[in-house]
C-alpha cells in the first residue's frame, strides 16, 4: 500500500486526507451509496430540511465536496417560489480538495445548477471570509477529515452572522447494542472490499473507517462546541447514532 495509515503523525494528516479525496473524488457518489445502501441520502435531506434557513439567506457549506449538501440548502434559501429578490439567497460551497470541487462543480452544471452557487477552495480551519458573512454554516461528514477540528468550530462561529447556526453531520458513535458488531464487520470488512471492488482503492476506504472510529463522540462534540463558544449546543441521534447532528448558535 502507498499510505501507511496508522500512527500517521499529525502534520501529515492534512497532506493523507487530501490524497484520498483526490483519489475517490469521481467515485465518490457512487461509493456513498453503496456503503450507505442509499440512507446518505436521508440523513443529508433529514439535515438541511430542518437546518435554520430562510429564503434570501447566505448560506456555507463547508468541506462540501461533490455538493449534495449545497443542492439542498439552495431550495431552501432560494425556493422556486421566491416571490422578489430578496427572497433568493446563495450558497457558497467551500473544500480544500480542488478535484471533490470541480466534480463538484460539473454535476451541479449537469442537474441544471449554475445560479446561485460559489465555489470557494479553502481550509475550514482558516476560512476566507469575513466575521459575520453568513446567516447558516453547514459541515456534512466534513469535521472528521479536519485536523485542527477545534480552530475549525471557532471559524464557523466567526464567519456567522448573530442569531446563526452552524450544523455538524457527522458519524458518531452508535448507541444500540445488537447493531454493534454488525456495524463493525460493515466498517472494517464490507467497506474496505467494496472500496476494492468498485474504486480500486480499498486504503482509503480503509481509513475512511478509521477516520469515524477516531471521531469524538456525541457528548465530547457538543463540548468542543462549547468551547469554541457556541450557544445551547446540543446533538440529536439519526439511525441509532450511526450519525449524529449537532447544533449550535452565535449569540
Ligand atoms: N459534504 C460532502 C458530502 O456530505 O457528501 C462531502 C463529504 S467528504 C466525506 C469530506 C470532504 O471534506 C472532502 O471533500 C474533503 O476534500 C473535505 N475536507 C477534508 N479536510 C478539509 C478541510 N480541512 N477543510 C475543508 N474541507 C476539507
């Protein structure tokens, strides 16, 4: 193998993530689907339909990747029933991996989705942005991948506007006994072997595994959040803690 993915020291990190990314980019739909057996697809619509938006918002998604999050969130700031201009809102996509952009970038273009959108290569522990630039920053199964997760959190505060929320989606950690091992042998056998299989790539399925197993869990998050000086952090469950989504506001 060409990544030793263990015990790889921290500096390295930024530099491993970015291969693998670079790596899965133009299988990276697919591959969501067939590990998930589609349910992404639920806990992405589940996120941003109950995400704090409105109509006219300005809106980051950030380690967006190939845009579902981004898609989503610009039917709620912009819906096809705005009635004026001000009821027509944008979405900045931002990921430090210029290929998981530009794919990015093609399929919107594909599905008809040019208005609206901005594409913004950047690292989420030093955002590009002013203080105060947006009224929801979003990060979907994006944190783990970040190094420096705490200087990440406290960016998504500076960047919002007060009265924002930032919302985490995020593997977490499950909480129903039985489904435990069944979940284990999904990670650290089916996972790598369909990253084989239809990617060529089985490592970086390999530490796309690793990477949940090292995630803080749902209370040690909701901690971080509070340091970094969010209001009323709080978490809640989807598929049993398969992933978790946690909130927080700028006051
Ligand atoms: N949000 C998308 C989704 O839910 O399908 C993509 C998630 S993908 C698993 C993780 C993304 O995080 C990759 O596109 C990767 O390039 C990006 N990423 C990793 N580290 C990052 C960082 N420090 N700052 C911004 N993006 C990062």
């Amino acid at each position: 193998t060409h990544f030793g993915f263990r015990d790889v020291p921290l500096g390295d990190k930024q530099k491993l993530v970015g291969e693998v990314f670079s790596s899965v980019a133009g299988n990276y739909d697919l591959m969501n689907d067939l590990m998930s057996l589609g349910i992404h697809r639920v806990w992405k619509r589940y996120f941003v339909a109950t995400a704090q938006a409105r109509p006219g918002d300005r809106v980051l998604d950030l380690a967006g990747g190939t845009g579902d999050i981004a898609a989503l969130l610009k039917e709620r700031v912009a819906p096809r029933t705005a009635r004026s201009d001000r009821e027509v809102g944008s979405v900045v996509l931002g990921d430090i991996n210029g290929e998981m952009l530009r794919v990015g970038r093609d399929r919107m273009t594909d599905r008809g989705r040019v208005r609206g959108f901005q594409y913004v290569q950047c690292n989420a522990e030093t955002l590009p942005f002013p203080d105060a630039s947006f009224d929801l920053v979003t990060i979907a199964f994006g944190l783990r991948n970040v190094t420096d997760k705490d200087a990440a959190l406290r960016e998504m505060r500076r960047v919002l506007k007060v009265g924002g929320q930032a919302r985490v989606l995020e593997f977490s950690e499950v909480k129903v006994d039985w489904f435990k091992p069944v979940y284990d042998f999904h990670s650290f056998n089916v996972l790598p072997r369909l990253g084989k299989l239809f990617a060529g790539d089985a490592d970086s399925y390999q530490y796309l595994a690793e990477s949940i197993r090292k995630h803080p869990p749902q209370d040690e998050l909701r901690a971080m959040m509070d340091d970094a000086g969010f209001a009323r952090a709080r978490y809640r469950n989807l598929s049993g803690g398969i992933v978790a989504i946690h909130d927080g506001w700028k006051d």
